[in-house]
C-alpha cells in the first residue's frame, strides 16, 4: 500500500472507515479444554459510526470499568471514549462470531502530517478478559497502521498491576522512549513510544504478545 509522503493526515483516519478486516482467531483457555474462537475485527470512523455501535461501545466499557469503581476509574473510562466518539478516531471493534462485541480499541494521529499514532483506549468485555484477546486485537491494529503509514505508536500502561514491565520485556529495543503521565491520575500509568515494524517482515520475537490487562 502507498505510504503518504508527508505521513497520514488526521482525516486519512477516514480512509478504511467501512473497511472489513480480516477474520482472525485466537484460542482461548477454558477451566477444562482449550477451545479456538473465531472473531471478525471492524474499523469505523467516529464520525460516521452507527448509533448502535457506539452505544454497544459505552455500555461494555462501563461494565468493564466497574471493577476499578472504587478508584474513580468507572467515569474516566466513559469519559475517554465520549471524546473519542466525538473526535476523529478509528476505532477498532472485535466481534465474536455471534456478533457479540468482545472488545474495542480507538486510535488517533497524534497531529496532522504525523506518522505517530496513539492508542487512547482498549476495552474488553468482562466475558473475554483473560483469553489472549487483546494481544490479537493489538497485533491487527499494528499491522493496519503500518499499511497505513504510520511508524511509532504510543501505548499507556498502568504500573500498579505489572502490565507495564510486560510490556517493558515485549517489546524490548523497539520502545524508543518511556515517559510519564499525569502524575495525579489513579492507578498510576506510563507511556512507551514503540517503533512499528513490517508486518511481512516480522521475527517471532517481534509478534505482539497475546495477554490481556
């Protein structure tokens, strides 16, 4: 695919707005046998999504942040992604083969005319958490920026729950910068610059980890 000379404009997130992904599978580890789940990963643009998406979006981001309730997580979750509903995201929606939404990520350039993409929120269902479907949703949408000119990507990780040393020894020499956040937001987060790479000229130590957090 082309790479724009000057890097994808903000309104290059539109291009592949009706574009159906590739199906993709992940296994998933149930109390007695593995099974194999089968999902259809979706792109919408947050300018034309459907009204029933975006409402099928808010309500598992409130389930899935009721959890952390008690550490006022519930109303940043929601929050976070009316903006990116309102804003100029893509947003990447994985459904089970029964149509069920398993989890969703949203994506913006960073500024007009950059290569830098950043993931601003990545939600799954409470019902697949814990089954590597986050790892195959993260790799998907490596591999579409790619395409799509894009070259370093940014990712917040919280450090309270391990999640960002996971993503230290993932990544490895790819991370090319590891900065703080808003010191006063609870948990407390990180944020690593991660070099992109070549989809079709990937190392196996390079695959993006299959984990959820």
């Amino acid at each position: 695919m082309h790479q724009p000379e000057n890097g994808p404009s903000i309104d290059d997130l539109a291009v592949l707005a009706k574009e159906k992904l590739p199906t993709i599978t992940t296994t998933a580890e149930s109390k007695s046998v593995d099974t194999v789940m089968v999902f259809n990963l979706k792109q919408y643009n947050s300018r034309n999504i459907p009204d029933p998406v975006s409402t099928q979006l808010m309500k598992i981001t409130t389930a899935a942040f009721l959890g952390v309730e008690q550490l006022g997580q519930t109303s940043l979750g929601t929050s976070c992604l009316r903006g990116e509903l309102a804003g100029r995201s893509r947003i990447y929606v994985l459904y089970t083969a029964k149509e069920e939404l398993a989890g969703f990520s949203t994506v913006r350039a960073v500024e007009p005319g950059s290569t830098e993409a950043n993931i601003t929120l990545t939600v799954i269902a409470p019902d697949y958490q814990g089954k590597g479907v986050v790892g195959h949703l993260m790799q998907e949408i490596e591999k579409n920026l790619w395409e799509t000119g894009y070259r370093t990507l940014i990712r917040e990780a919280r450090t309270d729950n391990g999640w960002a040393s996971t993503l230290h020894r993932h990544y490895g020499e790819r991370i090319i910068a590891t900065f703080t956040g808003e010191t006063d937001k609870n948990p407390p987060r990180i944020g690593l610059r991660i070099k992109l790479v070549d989809p079709n000229n990937t190392r196996p130590s390079e695959q993006v980890i299959s984990s959820s957090s």
